[in-house]
C-alpha cells in the first residue's frame, strides 16, 4: 500500500507545469547586467570609488567585468533554465535586485561627480 501511494506521488510531480520565463524578461536581465557595468565603470573613472566585488579587484576593467558576470550567470541561468527551475517569479527577483545595484551605482556615481576628483 505504501509503495503503490510512493508510486503516484512521483507520477503527480513529473507533470507540473511551470510558466517560462519571457523575452522581455531575458531582455531585462541583459539590459541591467549591462547597466551594472556602464555605471561601475563611470564610477570608478573617480579616486573615490572602489569596486566592493571581491571577485573583480579595486578597479576591474570593462573586459573583466563582462567575462565574470558571463562566465558566472550565463552557466548558472543554464542549469536553472535545463532543470526548470528558472521561473518568471526567480526572473523578477534576479532583475528586482539588479535594477537596486544598478540604482546604487547612480547614486554613488553621482556623489562621485560632486565631492571626488576625476582620476
């Protein structure tokens, strides 16, 4: 009895449908990702600003920049993706939060222009 009850559950969970994620939110992810680098990079164009990544280094280059973020989302997203386990509601968070760096990124930029001195 309690196997036959194990068997249905499993067959119940092969069949659950997931929403995939849309173009526009990809597109979002890119266009942030993107973000993320343009404002770094003007801001670390000033002797007040460091990157706080350990990964990248003080003052990473635009070319190191993008191979990290490539090399570490682009497998990640992958394997989620594969999995199915990579939906609009995870999307949503992953750009919620980026478009928060990215705000950061602006906000110190623009503190960067008033009281720093351009490197």
């Amino acid at each position: 009895m309690i196997a036959l009850q194990l068997k249905e559950k499993q067959n119940r969970l092969q069949f659950i449908h997931t929403e995939p994620i849309t173009n526009y939110q990809v597109a979002t992810l890119i266009a942030l990702q993107t973000l993320d680098v343009y404002t770094t990079y003007r801001g670390l164009k000033y002797d007040c600003v460091r990157e706080i990544n350990p990964l990248m280094g003080e003052s990473p280059s635009v070319g190191k920049m993008l191979f990290t973020k490539a090399a570490i989302l682009t497998p990640a997203l992958q394997y989620d993706y594969n999995n199915g386990s990579l939906s609009p509601k995870i999307m949503n968070d992953m750009n919620f939060l980026m478009s928060i760096v990215v705000a950061n990124n602006y906000h110190v930029l623009q503190d960067a222009k008033r009281y720093c001195v351009k490197k």
